[in-house]
C-alpha cells in the first residue's frame, strides 16, 4: 500500500529536501508551493513516485482553506507544515499586511492545516504530522545583534513549539506522532530575500535538518533541535516551564502586595 505526504513550502529549502528525501522513501507526494516551475522540477527529479503539485497561496484564506480540503480528503501518512515567509524583521516596520501574511503563514496555516489532517489520521490509526519552527521560538528574550527586531516571527515560532507539544498530550493514547522541528541557521533562501549576506556564517544543510526530524520522529522526539547536541537542555526548559506553571496560586504574590 501507497504511503502519501503533503509538503507545503516544498518549491526550496527544507521542504524541497524533505519532499525528496520522502519520495526517495517510495512516499507519493502532494507538493505545495507558490512557484509553479520549482514544484515541477521537484516532480521530474522524483519519476518513480506520484507527485502531485499544488500551486497555493498560504498567506490568505482561500489558500489556506483549499490545502485543507486535500488534508482532509486524502489518505495522508504525513503532513510537514513548512512553509514560511521571509519577513524578519521589527514589528514597527512590518506593513500591516506583512504581519497578516506572516501570521497566516506560519500560524493558520499549520493549524488548518493539523485539524483537516486529523481526524482522517486517527480513523486509519496511522499518521505523523511535523511542524517547522526554529530555535528562535526559545530565545524571544535573546538580545538582536544585528537584527533591527524579529518579535512577530519568533512569536510564531514559539506558538508553533507549544502547539505541537500540547498536541502531542492530546495524542498520546493514539499511535499518531507530532513532531516541532526547530533548527538554527539554515542555508536557504530565507535569508537571501531579506537582503541578508550569510554566506561567511556557518549554516546547516537542509538535508541535513531532513535527517535529523526524521531520526527524531523515530527516536520519539517531540522537539527536534538538529545542531544541539544537548538534548538535555530541551528537556530542562520543559520542566523550568512546568515548574512555573504549576507554582501558582490563587493567591497574589507578595510581591505585588506592597506599593
């Protein structure tokens, strides 16, 4: 029997790779992106699979609910939310309809995306859904650097992070497997349309943050971080914010019981 996965922002980068790596495992594939001659060249470098290419728009509504349609009516063995939007930058200087785009993108989307995939997964009692975030969703407090601001796209990365983990709760009486993928610098074109020269800084290969979410998927990771090599220190921030969470009280702290 066919195994078939659904790839948005398969046209470059790592959802290029991980539709590839996927058809190259014998997975047929439903390839989504907005550039119609890249998700061709991905179906022709993969003649021994299905490929079918879906030129959609995740930015917008309509986008977003016609990829839904296909996440609920076919047979998907696995879904990678992986589209993204090259704005990073301050809040203050995002348009407004920058904002929404990126919103959309990388929040909407995948979780319009997860709940039309569901229910058909937990019928067949079979499926994987993988989410691509990025360290950044750990380090909202981390100073800029050379960036003029990013708080609207790590926000998302960081929603993403607690989606797929509150998910996985959801899930754990189910054989479904979710996974948040969250690597650092990557050598894409992300940072190329931002007008940034990255090429004197160390960056992973795609391919290589493809190996590393799938043996995390088999190792049953629910964070996947592919360049720490501490695994333990995911684990750590996991229970320093179970920790806060579970010291509350219903009381007013007393530090805001003195003027």
């Amino acid at each position: 029997m066919s195994r078939l996965a659904l790839v948005t922002g398969a046209s470059s980068g790592i959802g290029a790779a991980y539709a590839r790596r996927l058809g190259e495992q014998g997975y047929d594939l439903v390839a989504v992106g907005r550039r119609r001659e890249r998700l061709d060249e991905l179906a022709r470098s993969l003649p021994a699979v299905d490929v079918q290419t879906v030129v959609a728009d995740l930015s917008g509504d309509e986008g977003i609910e016609r990829v839904s349609e296909l996440c609920a009516s076919l047979p998907l063995s696995i879904l990678v939310n992986n589209a993204g939007v090259a704005h990073y930058m301050a809040m203050a200087a995002l348009s407004a309809e920058q904002a929404s785009e990126l919103v959309h993108v990388k929040v909407v989307a995948p979780t319009m995306l997860t709940r039309a995939s569901l229910s058909g997964m937990l019928e067949r009692g079979e499926g994987t859904i993988v989410n691509v975030a990025g360290m950044l969703g750990f380090a909202g407090a981390a100073p800029l650097g050379l960036a003029s601001g990013r708080a609207t796209y790590t926000g998302t990365l960081a929603l993403l992070i607690a989606l797929t983990q509150s998910l996985h709760e959801e899930l754990a009486d189910t054989p479904l497997a979710v996974q948040v993928l969250c690597p650092g610098i990557v050598a894409t074109e992300f940072h190329e349309r931002q007008g940034m020269d990255l090429s004197a800084v160390p960056r992973m290969a795609s391919n290589d943050v493809v190996t590393a979410s799938l043996r995390g998927l088999a190792l049953g990771e629910v964070v996947c971080a592919p360049g720490l090599d501490d695994a333990s220190l995911l684990d750590a921030v996991t229970r320093a914010d179970l920790a806060a969470f579970g010291a509350q009280s219903t009381e007013l702290a007393e530090r805001y019981r003195s003027v």
